[in-house]
C-alpha cells in the first residue's frame, strides 16, 4: 500500500492524520495519504512569493519546452508516487479504483492532460492573443504593433481546490507553471493520482520542486487554500458557484448545464444528428460539466427522445477493466440513492416522462457501490422542474419549446450546441451572455478545442492590463532591454 505525504514546496511531509483510499469493489487498501490542515496551508503561503521569483528565473520559453517534455512522461513514465514508483499503466488501475471510473476513461483522460501539456506553446499563443510570453514575465514589452503594455500577475501563484469525480479537469490549471505562477492544489479526497503524477512528471523535466503545493486534506483544507490564495479556482455543485459569485479571487466551476438546441430549419431531418447527441450525453459517462444535460427541440421531441432512450437505455454497469465500460460507479455511500430519488419525485410532475423506463431500473445497488444508468426523459414544457436539473450520470431531458422562446428559458449554458443555419437565431445565440461556448452545428458539447478559452479566459483571470506610459526619450531603451531580455533601467 503506497503512502502519500503532503508537499509543502515540494517537501514531502507525514501526517499523523491520514486518508485510506481502498478499492471501490472489493474494498482492498490502495493508499494511506496525509491529511492537511489549514493552519499548515495558511503558515506555508506566506512564503508564495518565492515561487513566482524561482519560475521567473526560467525564461518562459525554457518552462513551455518543460513542460511539453512533463506531457509525455506523465503519459508514457514510471514517476515517484509517494513511497513507491507508479507506471502508467498503474495510474490509470489506482484511478479507477478510487473513483469508480472505467479503466478505459481513465486512459482518455490521460491523453488529454497529455495533449493539452504537449500542445502548451499553441494554447498559451491563443489565450494570449500572440502576446510574447515574455511580456507577461517581464511585466511589460513592445506588442508587434510598436506600442508599450504591461500586464501585472495578480498572484504569486495559481490555486485549485480540485474534484474527484473528473480527472479531465485538471487541463484547466496547468498553464500556471509556463506562466510562471506556483501552484497549490487541494487534491479531491477519491482522486489524489492526477495531481500527483502531474508534479511528479514537471519535477522530472526540471521545474524545480520547491513551486509546488499539494494539501490532500479535509474542507477546512480547501477553504484555507481559497482564503490564502489571491487567485484560485474550486470545483463544486450549484451552491459552491454562488457562494464564491462575484469573488474576483476565486474562479467557481459548476455543473454545466450544457444544451443542444434544435433550430426549425433543421428540426424535421434531426435523425441526421442523432450520433453527436448521443456522443454529447453518453461520453465519459456523463461525469463532466461539458456533457449536454438538454435537447431542446420545438417538435419531434418525444421521438427525439426516445431515439436517444433507445441507443443508451439498455447499457448496463460493466467491470472497470472491460474496454467496453461506460458507466463509471458512485462510489460514496447513498449518493446514487439519493440521485435516484430527487429524480424519482421529479417524474411525477405531469408532463414528465422517463422514456428509459422500459430497460429495467435505472439504480444498480453492489454492495460497496452503486450505479446509475443513462436516463433519458421527455418535458412537454421548459417549465418542468427536471428540465432545469443536471446530474452526475448520463442524463438528459428532451424539452419542448418554441423556437422563439429558448433562448430566454435555457437558463445558464456551459456548451450550447445550435444546429440550424438560421442566421436570425445564430446571431441571438451570440448575443446570449448566459451561453457560454458556442458551438454551430451538430458539434458534440463534448468535443473542446482547447486554443479556445474554458468558463472564461484564464490569462484574463491571472493578469491584469493596465497602462504602462514611457517618456520618448526612454522609448528605445525599453526597446533595447527587451530585445537582449534583459530589464530597462
């Protein structure tokens, strides 16, 4: 059984207080981790600053090339992991037997760390708009254009109090370190290995150890990270977004409630677009915020419905090994229970029909877990209690509903998928400040493109513009010391 410590600046450090995760089936110890506390984390960032000085050492260009190096020894090395080594192969068997995800969906969500690690020069280029790396480490340069800017870091370091449920997540913080910001990670309780393995890959292509925090660690742990950050990112349910609403500190990612909408034009051939629908609804066993939660429709909803019912109605829970598994467990105690019951009270609700119904029981009880199987159910009205909810399975509602009126009744929108060529509706679309991502087209709301910004720009969150004036007759020499990289005096 591995035995993970705590990192305090890349120190490893026991605690008395520790975490067993076991296997989620047969109960087997897979790991003892240390628990944090927040009197640890709030006396270590203290000394946050040093990490943003150590990074700004490394020109930013030598960090991207690092970290395009950590990619393929995250996807392809045997890395430390606490006490022991840990092969590639032995993180995806640790990851799902922690979380409950198939083996196979731990090895797609390793891919796409990977990928997005490998491809770091071209992202951070198109969330930065071409800017110089450069500039945002030095904290002023010369654009292309010939005119003078400064952007100002807006913390020392990048924290993330991280999920259990969706490894894929993680993409979202890793370009702190090519940014030159340190980073302090609060990993889920169920889901340690990711985060982990990350810093070990980035210590391997010779980031320097001492600008990582990872605190495993209870809520009182998170809430010391938020408090104790000046930028930090959370993941959590529709309450953990509004508590931290309108908080400039902390970037708060919910659930998704992402959509496919229907457009007239097209509605009458949506047999066309059934496999994206499916893919959008089905893909990672509906874990992620980006996996659509609604079909909005005007018409042919309840054969919409029930096309999608057909083709994920019948899938039942499979062993995390088999290659074919797309149900990933519930793997606290009564939470599947509980899903089903909310859900359960919301079919009664007149207009409300479970169009999966006919495939057996959607709640698999085993002994130490639970599944939920793809559901899929038909609302006569977007005024229907269960049009309006998401879940942590493949769920989705097919709504009904007048053209004219979606845009105003979809409610918040992570990924709106549009399928129809009617400019008049496409232009509102992009008019519509609650639709987040738009797609255009039968586009999966699972398919990203990650030189694109997620939930807002991370750049835009980290760093502030701000005006950056220069006497004439000091013009050049900004010009010179940015030219050689040196700082103008």
């Amino acid at each position: 059984m591995l035995k993970i410590p705590v990192l305090r600046w890349g120190d490893p450090y026991t605690s008395l207080d520790v975490d067993r995760i076991s296997h989620f089936l047969t109960g087997e110890p897979i790991a003892e981790v240390s628990q944090a506390n927040g009197g640890i984390v709030r006396r270590d960032l203290r000394r946050a600053s040093r990490a943003r000085a150590i990074l700004r050492e490394m020109p930013a260009r030598d960090l991207i090339r690092r970290v395009r190096a950590a990619g393929r020894l995250y996807e392809d090395a045997t890395l430390p992991m606490g006490d022991g080594s840990q092969s590639p192969d032995d993180f995806v068997r640790q990851q799902s037997a922690s979380t409950g995800l198939p083996e196979s969906m731990c090895r797609a969500n390793m891919r796409k760390n990977a990928f997005v690690l490998e491809n770091m020069e071209r992202i951070l280029d198109c969330l930065t708009r071409g800017l110089d790396p450069d500039i945002l480490s030095r904290g002023y340069g010369v654009e292309s254009r010939g005119v003078v800017v400064s952007y100002q870091a807006q913390s020392p370091v990048l924290g993330a109090v991280l999920p259990s449920n969706s490894p894929g997540v993680h993409t979202l913080w890793l370009p702190a370190i090519p940014l030159q910001l340190g980073l302090v990670l609060k990993p889920g309780p169920q889901e340690p290995w990711t985060p982990y393995r990350l810093v070990a890959a980035f210590a391997e292509a010779g980031i320097p150890r001492d600008v990582f925090c990872l605190y495993p660690g209870g809520p009182e742990a998170g809430a010391a990270v938020l408090s104790s950050c000046d930028r930090a990112m959370i993941f959590g349910g529709s309450a953990t977004v509004e508590q931290y609403r309108g908080d400039p500190r902390v970037q708060a990612h919910g659930p998704g409630f992402s959509k496919i909408l229907i457009g007239d034009d097209l509605v009458d051939r949506w047999e066309e677009f059934l496999d994206p629908i499916v893919e959008s609804i089905y893909i990672n066993s509906g874990r992620g915020c980006i996996n659509c939660s609604g079909v909005w429709a005007s018409r042919h909803t309840k054969a919409i419905a029930a096309a999608i019912a057909e083709r994920i109605g019948p899938v039942e829970p499979r062993p995390p090994d088999d290659p074919h598994a797309g149900l990933a467990a519930f793997t606290i105690p009564g939470a599947a229970t509980a899903v089903w019951s909310m859900i359960e009270a919301d079919l009664k609700e007149n207009g409300v029909t479970d169009m999966t119904d006919r495939w057996g029981s959607r709640l698999v009880e085993l002994d130490r877990c639970a599944y939920l199987r793809p559901m899929v159910v038909h609302c006569e009205s977007p005024a229907n209690a269960i049009a309006r909810k998401e879940f942590m399975f493949p769920f989705a509602t097919v709504v009904q509903c007048p053209q004219e009126e979606m845009i105003a009744r979809i409610g918040p929108t992570l990924v709106g998928s549009a399928i129809t060529e009617d400019a008049s509706f496409l232009r509102a679309l992009g008019d519509a400040t609650h639709v987040d991502r738009l797609n255009v087209g039968p586009i999966p709301t699972t398919r990203l493109n990650w030189l694109q910004p997620h939930e807002g720009n991370l750049i835009e969150f980290l760093f502030r513009s701000r005006a950056y004036q220069v006497a004439e007759d000091r013009f050049a020499a900004i010009q010179s010391a940015v030219a050689c990289g040196c700082a103008a005096t």
